[in-house]
C-alpha cells in the first residue's frame, strides 16, 4: 500500500510542438513590476516624507498637488 503512495507513473510524451525557449508573459511582467515597483514607490515615499518633517522643504511627488 505504501509503495503504491509513493511510485510515480511515467509521463506520457505529448505530441505537439516544443518552444525550446520560455518566456515571461505580459501577467509575468506585471508581477515583475508590481513586485519591484511598489516597494521603491513606499520606500521613496517615507524618504520623502522624512526629508519634509525633518527640514519642511518639500521633496515629493505631492509637491506639485499642495496649495501654497
């Protein structure tokens, strides 16, 4: 019983036509992007943020949006 668990069947070959290179898809390189990008957005964002408590010039992206 127990070797049954633990043997595995032989894959049967397919018979179609084989890419020889992989690639990433268009939802790979979003998650590519969303998995750098986010992070250097939050973590540019509390720098930012530091920089415009600690001396009040302002630095950010928000900069551009703030009534002077």
């Amino acid at each position: 019983m127990i070797k049954r668990l633990f043997t595995r069947e032989k894959f049967q070959p397919v018979l179609a036509q084989d890419t020889h290179m992989r690639r990433i898809t268009a939802a790979g390189w979003l998650l590519i992007c969303l998995y750098l990008g986010v992070p250097a957005m939050l973590m540019g964002g509390a720098i930012d943020f530091v920089v415009q408590w600690i001396t009040g010039d302002c630095l950010g992206v928000w900069c551009m949006f703030q009534k002077k």
